[in-house]
C-alpha cells in the first residue's frame, strides 16, 4: 500500500524508480520489462530520438534506455500525480526530459479523469477505469507543433493515452510518418481501425496484442 521501487539494471546503468503503490504499474511494469512489449525491432538502427506520449512515471523510459543507451528520451506526462514520480525517474534515467502537458489535436485546456490507479487516467470518461477523484484542469498543446519545438528527429514514438490516440496520430501527421517504429495502444476496436487507416500509407503492422476486444498494443514499422 505503499509507493515502492525497483533496481534497473545493466552494464552501465543502475536507476532507482520510484513507482506508484497500485496494481496497474505492477501489471505495466510486467508488460515492459517481461514480456518486452516495446522491444526493439530486430535490423534498425537505435533512434535519434524517441517520443514517450503518456509516459507515466517512465517505466516504459526506463525500457527504451536500456535497449537504446544513446537516444535522448521526451517524456509528455498530463497528470500531476504521475508526473512528479516521471521527473524524479527522468533525471536517473538520464539524456531523459519530462514535459507536464497533454497532447491532441488542438491546443487549450482540457479535464483529466484522474483515476485511483494511476496508468488509467484519461480525458475521455473511461469505462474500465476504478472510480475517479475530482477531475483536474490540463494543460493541452496540439501534438505536432508540441513535438516540432524539440527539434528532434524522432524515429521511435510510442503512445498510450487512455484513449485520445487518434487526435494525437492526426495532428503529429508528417511526424508520424517519419518515424521508424511506432508503438501504440488502442482502446476501442474502432480506434484499432482507426489507427491502422492512419498509418497504413507509410507504415506496416509488425506486432500485435488484443488484451480483450477495445484493448490492446500495435507496433508498426516503417515502409
């Protein structure tokens, strides 16, 4: 019932995370870490850059710095809570900056569902989440132009957003099609599609999850 904490490390790198106390960090950590769900793709080239959109607390950060040692990692994290444990990790996790905005199509101000367990916080009024605490007030900035003020070539983006993937796939456009690896969750079987429609002109499904039917992780890799 306490906030705890995990060594990660290899050769050249030991980070002390600190990590929510409640059962969905337990089960993404699991995801990341055992079953490697954002492993690299076998013959490409480590990433000039990667964009984590919904980061958390950065577990999954942590993953992409050890599988890709030399890439500068951006973190966008929306909810305060996450946020505050993702800037303490960034800076163990290192060339690892934290940014506490949301991303969608356009910018202004949006109200963030802040759920008990901290990995499903959402903007949009999630069914599967446990019970919300007093929505929050965020923060919002239109993907792409968030993402082109870093000035960054970003060949490996993953998303996981509780739901607000499409407005973010569709306002990053160029930037998206650029990238090399994109991995990305969907939470609905017609954003499943969705996302396929908008990535099939550059990219091809290299992997794939279904959890359960509205739920479950693609990586697509550039054509």
């Amino acid at each position: 019932k306490r906030d705890w904490s995990s060594d990660v490390c290899s050769s050249d790198l030991l980070a002390n995370f600190k990590l929510p106390a409640d059962g969905g960090t337990q089960y993404v950590y699991r995801e990341i870490f055992e079953r490697q769900c954002y492993a690299p793709v076998l013959g490409l080239p480590e990433p000039r850059s990667i964009l984590d959109i919904g980061a958390h607390v950065g577990i999954a950060a942590a993953f992409f710095r050890l599988a890709c040692p030399n890439s500068p990692i951006f973190c966008v994290e929306p909810d305060p809570r996450s946020y505050a444990m993702l800037e303490y990790n960034a800076a163990h996790i290192g060339n690892c900056r934290a940014f506490n905005v949301g991303l969608s199509d356009v910018s202004g101000s949006q109200r963030l569902n802040v759920s008990r367990s901290s990995v499903l916080s959402s903007f949009l009024e999630n069914p599967w989440s446990e019970a919300v605490s007093t929505p929050v007030d965020i923060d919002v900035r239109a993907a792409g132009d968030f993402a082109r003020e870093l000035h960054s070539d970003f060949d490996t983006i993953k998303v996981d957003t509780e739901g607000s993937e499409i407005p973010i796939l569709q306002s990053l456009g160029s930037i998206t099609a650029a990238a090399h690896t994109i991995h990305i969750e969907f939470h609905s079987h017609a954003d499943r599609r969705a996302i396929d429609d908008l990535l099939c002109s550059s990219h091809f499904l290299w992997r794939g999850t279904v959890e359960h039917g509205h739920r479950g992780l693609l990586t697509y890799v550039r054509q």
